[in-house]
C-alpha cells in the first residue's frame, strides 16, 4: 500500500493544487474587465476565421466549457458565456481554438478523437480486469487489463498539445483581432496557463498509475 501512495500520490496532489489554481485564477480575472463578453469573443474569433457554421450555446455548471467536434458547438457555462471579463474572454477563445483545430483537421485533436472510445473503455473494464486479475491471481487477465488502461495513458498524452495549440491559438487570435490590447494578454496567458497544469497533472498521475501496475505485475512474475 505505501508503495501505491509513492507512486499516486503526488501527482495527484498535484492535480489537486491544479484545481485550485485554476479555480484561483479564474476568480482573479474575473475581476479584469474587458470590452466584450465570452460569446462575443468567441464569435468574433469563430466569424473571422470563416467558421460561420459552427454554433455557440449556453449551458450549465462552472468551467463545463467544451467544445463539441461532432456536432460542431462551441459550449460555454453561463460565467463564461456572459462573463465581460479576461477569464471569459480566455476560456471561451481556447474553445474557440478547438474549433479551429477541428476545421484544420489538426492531426493531435484527429488522434484524440480516435483515442476517445478505446480511453472509455480502457479506464472502465481495464481497471476492472486488472484487479480481477489481481485477486485472482491471473496475471494474463491483468496485463490485458494493464494493455487497455494504457489507452487512457495514450489518450492523456495526446490531449496536451491538443490543450496546448488551443490556447496558443487563442492567445494570438486574442491580440490579433483587437479583442485585447498586447498588454492585456498578461491577463488571458494567466487564465490558460492555470488550466494547462490540470492537463499535465491528470497525464501524469495516469502514467505513475500505470507505472504502478507494470511494477507489481513484473515483481509479482519475478
């Protein structure tokens, strides 16, 4: 058991202290006005790259925010929607920026989308497999079950230069449309690099729970 707690806890500790910071971040920037809310940003953003198509809607909860590539909207919590404020105006261009990733066919978001199904059912019956396997002693159950978890794994590492481009994307579309001035971007950068560690957070505390397992299953067989 502590060897479980060396390998998981601290990224998950990090992740914890990702939350707060982009908890803490947001709430910081709310308070930075702007000159037009989330939506309008976003639409401007979406309209002056020629995606006039792709719909933006409101929706509950808080930083819920996504972009939904199958059905080509943008949706964003009512704080970010109507937010006239630097936090809205940041998260809801980094979706506009899946947006654009989408429309571009930007091969890490095509990878990821691939991914998404065999992630689903990798972090549902992998888990499930691998610790029948360890119960029962089956460690050919367990290295499936270790096989289809590594799914998750793959589909957290391509999600971060998917999250990474998006709020590149957004950053430059920000200053580049005057949608802020170049020296409000300080302000947006603060937002999505709070949000960026969550990424990195939940892709490493899935690598170290992966590493776990490997290293109880090759022990076990030693």
């Amino acid at each position: 058991m502590m060897l479980y707690f060396l390998f998981v806890i601290p990224p998950f500790l990090l992740g914890l202290y990702a939350q707060w910071k982009v908890k803490s971040a947001f709430s910081q920037m709310s308070e930075v006005p702007s000159r037009m809310s989330g939506y309008q940003a976003a639409r401007l953003m979406l309209d002056n790259g020629g995606l006039h198509s792709v719909d933006i809607e409101q929706i509950d909860g808080r930083l819920s925010d996504h972009y939904d590539p199958r059905a080509k909207v943008l949706r964003l919590s009512s704080d970010v929607y109507n937010g006239r404020n630097m936090a809205a105006v940041g998260v809801a261009c980094h979706e506009a920026g899946h947006a654009f990733q989408d429309a571009h066919q930007y091969a890490p978001l095509m990878i990821r989308n691939m991914a998404v199904p065999a992630a689903n059912f990798g972090s549902g019956a992998g888990m499930w497999m691998l610790f029948g396997g360890l119960m029962l002693h089956m460690p050919a159950l367990a290295w499936v079950g270790v096989i289809l978890f590594a799914a998750v794994v793959f589909f957290q590492v391509i999600n971060l230069p998917v999250e990474f481009n998006a709020s590149s994307r957004a950053r430059e579309e920000l200053v580049a449309q005057g949608i802020i001035a170049g020296n409000e971007e300080q302000y947006v950068a603060k937002v999505l690099n709070a949000a960026a560690l969550t990424y990195v957070a939940a892709t490493l505390q899935s690598i170290m729970t992966l590493a776990y397992y490997v290293f109880i299953l090759t022990g076990n067989r030693r």
